[in-house]
C-alpha cells in the first residue's frame, strides 16, 4: 500500500508528512525524505500493534504494565513475514517486557534477550516461566503466603529516593515491605513469580501514576490494598494457567525452550554469550522522547533492584541516553548530518529544557554504536524489524526512522521497507505554536 496522502491531509489538515517542503530545501532532513521516498510503505492496521494495549487480552503478557512494550501481534506478524522457523534464532536487543522473546518461544523458535534497565530484564526473564505452573499452584502458595506477611519483618527498600517519601500511605508502605520480605521466603521459581505480581502491584497501591515521562503524584488517588491487589492478580494467574492450556494446546513447554535472557547493554555486545549468529531481531530501542526509565519504573527500582539513591542514578546514567539528563562527553559529537542541523536549530531557540540538543547528540551517538552492533552479531542475511518514533522539538521534526536507517546503510545494512505503522500527533504547545503536523511511527525493515 502506498502513501494514502488523502487520509494524512484529512487527519492532520496538513501537508503529507513525507513532503519535502516541511524541510528547507537544502536540509539535511529534507535530502533524508527524497532518498527514502521510495522505501516507504503505509499500513496502518499495525498502528494498533505497536502499543502495550494489544497484550491486554493475552495470558501472562498481561500480567505487568509496561507501557512502552509493543504486542504479542505485532511479533506473531514479522516473525510470519520473515518466515521464521526452529532453525531461527531471534534476538531482542532491548527485551523490555519480553515479547519478542514470549512470542518466539510460543512459536517454537529458540531466543535470546537482553536488557539494560533492572526491571525490564528481570521481567523478561520471569514472564515465560508461567507457563509452566500448573492450575491452583498459585493459589494455594498465596494461602500459604498471606499468612506469612503479618509475621515478616519490613524488607529494606531505598526510603531515600524523593518519590518513596510520598507514593505510598504508611500502612500500604508497610504492608508491602512485609510482603516482599514474606514473597523472598519461597524457593525459585516461585519467588520470582510472586515478585513481579507484586511490581505488578506497586502502582495501584500507591498514590502514583505512570504519566509520559513521569511517575506523577496523584494525592486524590485512592490506592489499593495490598493484599487485595495480590488476590486479584493470582486469580488472572490461574485463569492465565486454564487459557494457555487451551490456547497454546500443540505446545509442549519446558525448560528447553525458554528463552536465556542476559543482563546486558546493546551498545557492546562483546559478552553477550549468543549460541549461535541470530538470524532475526524484533525490537523497539528507547525513543528519543526524554522519557526517563528510572523514573517511570521508580518503584520497582527502589523496592528491590536499588538500595539507595545513588544506585538508582548510576541506573540513570547507565542506560541509553534518551532522557533529559542524558550526559554527553567533550569528545562526542552529532554523528549524522541530520542530527547536526536539528541540533543547531535548536540551540538557537529558547527551549522548555536547554538540555534537548545534549540528549539528541547523546541518543544518535548511543544508537549508531547499537546498529554497529547489530550488524557484527547478526548471520550474513539476517532480517531487522525496529519500531521507533518520531519526534518534535519546537517545531523542529526530527525524522528518526530515517536517521537510524542511514546509520544502518552505512554500516552495511539493506534498508529494505520504511513501514508507517501511525502517525501521532503533537502537544497541544507543539500545535498552537507551530501548527499540526502528523508524526511518523514506524517499523525499520533492514536485512544484512
């Protein structure tokens, strides 16, 4: 499917987003549109794939929020398209939730993941191990459990990070120190199992809300019980366990077909212990949108992955720099044109934050070291499916899907499909001071 220019104009009011006059004519991002024109291809049906909200309804992807995942559907779709099979090994270089990695071995094709942030690597490694519950194990441990809680003593957790002085009421906060203290009393896999119900938890029982880039305070909120919010989460378990047995009937589960998952940073690959070359990699790297992980999943990170504040910055600082506090280096620099001229129009405007220009250079830098990898892993014919996001800053688009695919030509990928799978809109400053114009989120098709 083309371009349906008609559909954009009549969404956006606007010009097409792939109209070359958005740019100034010279621009560097305007050169990006015409070399990519004919690589561009419109399917929208997948916008609803690339969201969290499509796990919803799947067992145990359901279990824990993690707004920035993409779906069970979205994997089912390229590993279909790239005609995977047992002999594949697939690779997700951000695991986050764990996904590509859960689909792949629903699918029969062995996997591997790693992740940089704590919670996203624990997640994923955990969620498949669901599968192999049998029905009312849960609920019976949880019996057992709940009556465990009254008599544990308050886990540590990292009280001196600002946002846990005021998540929680004093009775919700102790009673979840005693619950994860009671939960660290089983033996793996339950442990594990039990500790992500209860991140699943932490939000609802708090006076929190995951909101864009912040974990915001809402004082009206009226949290949840802990106990309660377990109970219901271990009664999705079992319907979880009843469904997959009849969803997922042809598949034998066991501990030879879960996905490894490793503790890992894409941007150096050198000890990721792969069993063999992977021949596919379904993804979705952070956007450069200024979300910060280590906020967003603050609670999770201090109730048991940090012991302090300064921990939980050096997680900050570690992870790719897609967020405001980014820290660029004296020696690094834009390392595409593209970035170059966003970069200088920006640091001629006064912006809402003065570190944007920092945070794209540091992104663009990390991303180019990322693609790098790939490309030194990756089996000679290995096919790439990346979902990643536009983004605009003061009226400044910056074509991302267009940057990162120039970045992977060069390092010698086949840019084979630039797939729309949506086209978002702006802030509503974005649009009173600079007009709406449709932003692109897109799948990367590259092959090596």
């Amino acid at each position: 499917m083309k371009l349906d220019q008609h559909f954009v104009g009549k969404l956006f009011n606007v010009k097409s987003p792939h109209d070359v006059t958005l740019y100034p004519s010279d621009s560097e991002r305007a050169r990006l549109e015409r070399n990519f024109r004919g690589k561009f291809k419109e399917e929208l049906k997948l916008g609803a794939f690339v969201s969290y909200s499509g796990n919803k309804k799947i067992p145990f992807l359901r279990l824990y929020r993690y707004k920035e995942a993409f779906s069970y559907n979205l994997v089912k779709e390229f590993l279909k398209r790239f005609e995977a099979t047992e002999q594949d090994y697939v690779f997700d270089p951000f695991s986050g939730l764990g996904t590509t990695l859960f689909t792949s071995m629903l699918s029969g094709i062995p996997s591997i993941g790693i992740d940089k942030l704590p919670i996203a690597y624990f997640v994923s490694m955990t969620l498949p191990k669901f599968l192999l519950l049998k029905e009312g194990e849960m609920k019976k441990l949880w019996e057992k459990l709940k009556k465990w809680v009254d008599e544990s003593d308050p886990a540590d957790v990292a009280l001196d990070v600002p946002i846990m002085r005021n998540a929680f009421s004093e009775e919700n906060l102790l009673l979840l120190r005693k619950m994860k203290s009671a939960i660290l009393k089983l033996d793996s896999p339950y442990k594990e199992l039990f500790l992500l119900l209860f991140f699943s938890i932490l939000e609802e029982c708090s006076f929190t809300s995951k909101d864009g880039q912040f974990l915001r305070l809402k004082k009206d909120k009226q949290p949840s019980h802990p106990i309660e919010a377990m109970q219901r989460k271990v009664v999705q378990v079992e319907e979880d366990v009843s469904n997959a047995k009849l969803l997922y009937s042809g598949l034998t589960i066991d501990e030879n077909i879960i996905p490894k998952v490793e503790y890992g940073d894409t941007r150096d690959l050198s000890n990721v212990e792969f069993e063999k070359e992977p021949t596919i990699i379904i993804t979705s790297p952070p956007y450069a949108n200024r979300y910060d992980y280590t906020r967003t999943y603050a609670l999770e990170l201090c109730f048991h992955f940090v012991r302090n504040f300064e921990e939980l910055k050096a997680i900050r600082y570690g992870i790719l720099r897609s967020h405001i506090e980014s820290r660029l280096l004296d020696d690094e620099y834009p390392p595409h044109p593209a970035v170059k001229e966003v970069v200088e129009l920006l640091k001629s405007k006064k912006l809402n934050n003065p570190r944007i220009p920092h945070m794209l250079t540091a992104y663009f830098v990390d991303m180019a070291q990322v693609i790098e990898q790939w490309h030194k892993v990756l089996s000679k014919g290995a096919k790439v499916a990346v979902v990643v996001d536009n983004v605009r800053f003061e009226g400044e688009m910056v074509p991302v899907d267009l940057i990162l695919s120039e970045m992977a030509e060069n390092v010698g990928f086949n840019v084979k499909e630039i797939i729309v799978a949506r086209y978002k809109g702006n802030s509503s400053q974005q649009m009173k001071k600079y007009g709406r114009v449709p932003v692109r989120e897109s799948i990367l098709i590259w092959e090596k």
